[in-house]
C-alpha cells in the first residue's frame, strides 16, 4: 500500500507540473523562428507534426534559372485544396517577376505582395505562429535562404449544408441552421443583421484543440459591462481543449450547483439575431451548431421564435401553455401521490371508488409506483434518443405501450398511474428549451419523494423553495426572475403574455445600453374609419355613370 500512494504521488505531482502552463507538452517545444535552409525548415515541420500523412508539401523551383527551391505546405482536408491549386500553385508558378528573383527573401516577397491570389497573406518569421496557421487550415510557403515564411488563409474543407435545425423547429420564420463552421453561423447572423454596429471578436482556447470561439454583440445596444465580464470569463478559462459549446457554458455560468440552465443556447440565426437586438451577447463556437447567449431570464426558456412571428393573442395563449405544462410535468405525479396518500378527501368520491379498486391489486405504494413508472419512461426515453432514428422512435412508442399494458395487467401499478405518468412524459417534450425541460425531469423526483412524506405541504414547501432558490440566481449580474422579481412592469409586454409588437417601444430593462429605443412612438395602426363597406360592383357602377 504504501508503495501505491507513492506512485499515486509521483503521478499527480507530475500531472501538476505539466498542467502549470496549461499547454500539452507535445506543444512546448514549438519554439524558435524559421531558419534560413528549406531542409531544415521542412524537417523540423515533420518533426513537429509526426510526419503526419496528410500533410502535404509541394516543392517548386522559382527564382532566375529556377535555382530557388521553394516548398508549399498545407494539410489535406482542412483546406480548400482547388482554392491552392488554381489560385496559389498557379499564380506562383506563372508570375513571370518570380523568375527575375535571385534570392529565397525577393521572392517570399515577390509571393506575398504580387503572386498569390488569395486574402490573408502575411510574412512571418516565428514558427510556433507558422505551426498554429497551418493546423488551423493554413498554406504555408517557404523559400530556400530566408528566415522567413508567407502564410495564406486557406482554411476550408467538407462541411455540414445549411438545413433547418432540428431540436427547434418552428412553423413559421426561417428555415436555416447553424452548421459546426464558425465563418458560416457567423455570415447567417450578418444576412439577418446588415449593421456595422455588429461586432464579433474572435479569441482562441483550449491548449491543444486552439478552438476558435467568437463574441458577438451590437454596441451601442449591449451592456459593455456585460460585455467586459464576457471577455474577463472566457479569459479566465485555462483548459487544453474545447469540443463544444458546453465547455464554456460550464465555465461562465453564475451558479454552478443548481439545475436550472444561466446560459441560453440555440441553434437558430433568428433567435440569436433577436436576442442580439434585445442587447444580449452571443458566444459563438467552431465545430458546434450551438451558439450561447447571455445573460438568460427564467421565462426565455419558455419563448419561441415563432412568438413573434404570430399574433400576440395567440402567442400568449401558447406561452400560457407552456407554463402551465412546464408546471404538469413538474408536479403532476406528485400532486396524484399526495392525494391519494393524504388527501383523499379533496378527491370527488366517484373518482376515489375508481381509484381505490384499482389500486386494489396494487402491492406497492403510491410513491413506488411512481418511481417504477417514472424510471421506466427515462430509460425508454434515453434509449430512443440513443439508438438509430429509423427505430429510435419506433421502440420509444412500442415500449411505453407494451410496459404500461403488462405493468397493469401484472397488477404492479394502476392504470391511473400510467395515465398521469404519461402525461407529465408527454409534457416535458412540449417546453421549448431542452435545458429546462430535463431540469424539470430532475426535480419532479425531488417533489414525488416530498409529497410522500408530507403530501400537499411538501408540495407547496418544495415549490416555495425552488422559487426563491430561483430568485437568488443571477446570470451575468441580470436575476433569473426579471422582471417578476424584481418586478418591472414595463418588461411585463415580453413575458408570460406578449402584447402587440407596436407596445415595444423600448428594450427589455437591465439587458440594453443607453440605446433603449427600438421603434418609433404612435406606431398602433389607425386604418381609416368608414361606415359603409365598399365592393367592385359599387365601384364598377360608379364608373358607369
């Protein structure tokens, strides 16, 4: 034993020590600045990448009497090869001043101001910079008899075409997604938002992924607080890898031991551009179709983009539904265990004779056949969601109906407790934000076990907890709770209900900068006011006479 912690300890002090600079130690040793000799050069760059088989060189001879051996680098896959083959290697290899060069240096030059065809061409000399261009779908040139190299933007390869998202579909509004290609979600954003107040600052994280992540607010709408706690956060994040939009959700969100979800994300350009004329601030992440937004309100988990595409009546019709069903699925099977626990008297007698012969045969308690059947849905549910979708949905249905008929007839639950199961499974899936409904799925356990200790109290306890437990939360310094608590009257016209869209004057408080106003004043439409109703035939007859 004695001998396992010592090992133990000499394998955390050395984990520790690598993790100190937070870079990978494959990463350290890419120092230094280009050499003068192309062998060299090419040698080290193998070295450094393994002598990886998809990274390609392209060797040329340039210069006068093409006595200057020249190299092209770049890595297959991750770069637009017909971008480098038509408008580099071509353009090199027929611009007739190249062949006037008589040294590697005039012709790097000769490549970067005159030859290349390309955006983003830069000289540079340090080779750590020249490493991370060409891992992030760089082309680099090298020259023989020079310290120095030209770095083009090449950076392309396969990607993902724009289809219409699928966790948030909507019947009205766009059809476009986000793709996992960072330049693309960020030209949808700009088709919807044509205004060079909208800003987008890109920075790079995670030691060994150099993930490209993007910001992206409108100044002059935006809280630039907001915005200088966005940088300072993402700035403290000292990771060796971001793979998603989840890694930095984890690291910026307020409260970290709750289940309520701080940071909004989505995969809608309509959403985020809506959201970024409120004076929210998205976070943009390459290699995911989610994109974050802060700061996030309880009640913009139950907002859908089609909300605004509607009447107003009718999207607070439906926001009212949502609340209500978010609230079934969160409390439904444990208003049914504490009724029939302890309140059975608050159940009409016709109803209680049918329950109480059903439960009859029952073994179990309410609160175990709650659990059993609640357990039961989770794992047909994640199971669906796991395998193939041509059978994913097929075994999701045909496994609830087969479980729940052998269930009853095995007299292990009631059939009323199928039905109630069933319905708060059927109301999860109706809350917009999937973030929120599995926070629902999590607590509804929590109030099952309260309602059987205490019934109706425990309910009522349970929700006064989770209610101040969500008054305390901030997100970004905005509380969860706006604008119930606190109460903003004026930010009521966006909530629960959503009044005209001639109402919204001015943006929501606590998120929007000294630009408050979104429209003009008087904009309730005023049709003139006519007593008689006029047709084509009293006009056709007008004109006769």
């Amino acid at each position: 034993m004695p001998f396992f912690f010592k090992g133990r300890h000499k394998t955390e002090k050395k984990q520790e020590s690598l993790m100190s600079g937070h870079k990978s130690p494959e990463t350290n040793h890419v120092t230094g600045s280009v050499r003068d000799s192309l062998a060299e050069n090419l040698d080290v760059l193998k070295e450094i990448t393994g002598n990886s088989a998809d990274i390609v060189i392209r060797r040329l001879k340039t210069g006068a009497d093409s006595q200057i051996e020249t190299a092209v680098v770049y890595i297959a896959g991750i770069t637009n090869e017909k971008a480098i083959h038509d408008f580099l290697l071509e353009s090199i290899m027929n611009a007739q001043e190249l062949m006037k060069k008589e040294s590697g240096g005039e012709v790097l030059e000769a490549i970067a101001e005159d030859a290349v065809a390309l955006g983003g061409v830069n000289q540079e000399k340090r080779l750590d910079k020249i490493v991370d261009s060409l891992m992030a779908g760089g082309t680099v040139i090298l020259a023989d008899g020079t310290e120095s190299a030209v770095v083009t933007s090449t950076k392309g390869g396969e990607k993902r075409s724009i289809k219409e998202p699928e966790n948030q579909q909507a019947f009205r509004g766009s059809r476009e997604g986000f793709i996992e290609a960072l330049d693309t979600n960020i030209a949808l954003i700009r088709k919807i938002i044509k205004n060079p107040n909208l800003w987008v600052e890109k920075v790079n994280m995670g030691s060994v992924t150099k993930t490209d992540v993007a910001i992206m607010y409108i100044n002059g709408i935006c809280n630039k607080k907001t915005v200088k706690e966005v940088k300072k956060r993402l700035a403290g994040i000292e990771i060796d890898s971001i793979l998603e939009s989840g890694y930095i959700e984890q690291f910026i969100e307020d409260v970290t031991f709750t289940t309520f979800p701080t940071v909004y994300h989505t995969e809608r350009p309509d959403m985020v551009a809506g959201n970024l004329l409120e004076g929210r601030i998205a976070i943009l992440v390459d290699g995911t179709p989610f994109v974050l937004l802060v700061p996030a309100v309880f009640i913009q988990f139950f907002q859908s983009v089609e909300d605004y595409y509607s009447r107003f009546d009718i999207a607070t019709f439906i926001r009212f539904l949502r609340v209500l069903i978010f609230f079934i699925s969160l409390i439904a099977p444990a208003i049914y265990v504490g009724a029939t626990t302890f309140h059975q008297e608050m159940i009409p007698t016709q109803l209680l004779i049918v329950i109480a012969a059903q439960r009859e045969i029952v073994p179990f308690p309410a609160v175990m056949e709650a659990l059993i059947m609640e357990i039961s849905f989770e794992i047909l549910r994640e199971a669906g969601i796991r395998l193939p979708k041509a059978i994913g949905s097929a075994v999701s249905i045909v496994g609830a109906i087969v479980i729940g008929q052998a269930a009853v007839q095995a007299g292990i639950v009631s059939p009323a407790m199928v039905i109630i199961v069933a319905i708060t499974a059927i109301s999860s899936f109706a809350t917009p934000s999937f973030a929120m409904a599995i926070s629902a799925r999590l607590i509804r356990f929590l109030f099952i076990l309260a309602a059987a200790t205490t019934g109706f109290f425990g309910i009522i306890l349970g929700l006064i907890i989770m209610f101040v437990h969500l008054s305390s939360i901030r997100s970004f310094g905005v509380p969860y709770m706006t604008p119930f608590a606190p109460f903003i009257s004026r930010n009521w016209g966006d909530s629960v209900v959503r009044l005209p869209w001639w109402t919204h004057e001015k943006r929501p408080e606590l998120l929007g900068n000294d630009n408050k106003l979104r429209q003009g004043k008087h904009q309730k439409p005023h049709p003139p006011v006519s007593s008689e109703m006029k047709t084509n035939q009293e006009e056709g007859d007008q004109n006769e006479t």
